[in-house]
C-alpha cells in the first residue's frame, strides 16, 4: 500500500508538471511544452497562439562594424535595423500577452528581482541564443519600428542607470509575470498598442540589448496567421 501510494504521488506531481508547463492562456488553448516565444492573438473572435520567430538586428553606422553593444546612456545615434517593410507576423489585438519559454527556476528568479543590473560581458554569447529569455537578468520593452521602404527601423531605447526604461511615444515598458511551474514568461505591454510595426527588445542591462528581437505588427485588417495554434475542443 505504501509503495502504491508514493506511485500515485509521483503521478500526481508529474501530472501537475506537464500542465504547468502547458497551461492553459485562454479556454481550451495551451501553451505547447517547448522552448519559444508565443503570442495569444485573436482572429475573427477564436483565440490563437501564434509563433514569434527572432529577427537579427543589424545596424547602420560608420563607427561601429557589428552590433554587440548598444549603449543608450551615451546617446548613441547608430540606426539599427529590421530588413523587410513588414513582420511575418500579424496580430489583431492591441493588447497582445506574449510568452517566453525559462529555462530554469532559477533563471525565473533572476528575471524579475535583479532586471538590468549586472555586468554586461555575455551580451554577445546570450545574443545568439534564438529562443527563449536569453539572460537571466533581462527586462524587456516594446518598440514601435519606423517604417521604411527597405527596412524597419529600431530606434534608441533610453534606460535609466537603476535599469528603467524611459517611456515615450515609440518605446512602451512591459509588465513581466511568472507563470506557475516557471517554465514561461508572461509579457504584455502598459498601454494598448497602434496599428504599426513592433519589436519586442531584450534589455540585457542598461547598456545592452540583444540582437535578437522578436517583431510583429497590429493590424486587425490583416488576414489569420497560417500556422495560428487554436483550441481544442473537449
């Protein structure tokens, strides 16, 4: 009996892993158990889970040859950018929730309670991690990207030496939650997002971001997403 009963407890604990790990965003829609980063859009009133693929930065500046560091607090003028006029994402809601994949308890730890506060020498091997929250000392923002002909332009995101980022008309602070089980991030923005282009940016520290970036466009004119994860029904 005894040794029945410790299986049973086993199975309970490992059942309630794997629905922490997927949990459930909006009714009969989970979060798939991998690493990534996702977005609960909604089209045509069916709430969907939509994929968020990292683009590269690349910048645009005589000075500097790579994009390893930026550094706002110096008033850096580099222009960085998105090649393409336009996201291969759309979404159709202004208040998008966006979620990323944490690789450890601890890392979600560090995510909320030291955000952009430590030194900055692994910006570069964090940079060419492709899903997920890179560091474990990040904050993020949401960027509105100017739209050019060729490409889409990131602007300076201004950050504040105790790590806050300066809210003005292209850049909006995100709230962060941690969601039960610590496997996912949950990010949405403070203020309801414009029609336009978006990016969300990683804040390795006050003078890092990654090169990485997660962008998308609100639209709710556009058409569905073709590989939108829906519900299911049971």
């Amino acid at each position: 009996m005894k040794e029945a009963e410790d299986i049973d407890k086993e199975a309970i604990a490992e059942r309630v892993e794997q629905l922490q790990r997927r949990p459930e965003v909006a009714k009969g829609l989970e979060l798939p158990d991998s690493d990534g980063v996702f977005v609960l859009d909604t089209f045509q009133g069916t709430p969907e889970l939509v994929e968020l693929i990292p683009s590269e930065l690349g910048i645009n500046s005589k000075s500097k040859k790579g994009m390893s560091t930026l550094n706002p607090l110096a008033g850096s003028k580099a222009s960085l950018e998105l090649p393409g006029q336009k996201a291969k994402v759309h979404l159709h809601v202004n208040d998008p929730a966006i979620y990323l994949a944490l690789a450890s308890e601890d890392k979600a730890e560090k995510v909320l309670s030291h955000a952009i506060t430590v030194p900055t020498g692994g910006a570069k091997e964090q940079a060419n991690r492709k899903h997920g929250a890179h560091s474990p000392t990040s904050g993020f923002a949401i960027v509105k990207v100017d739209q050019r002909k060729e490409v889409r332009i990131v602007g300076a995101i201004h950050i504040s030496p105790t790590g806050t980022v300066t809210q003005d008309e292209d850049v909006i602070p995100t709230k962060v939650e941690i969601l039960p089980g610590r496997h996912w991030l949950k990010i949405t923005p403070v203020q309801p997002l414009l029609i336009g282009e978006y990016a969300l940016v990683e804040i390795l520290s006050p003078s890092d971001i990654n090169q990485s970036v997660w962008d998308f466009r609100v639209d709710p004119r556009t058409g569905d997403n073709p590989e939108s994860i829906g519900p299911i029904q049971r």
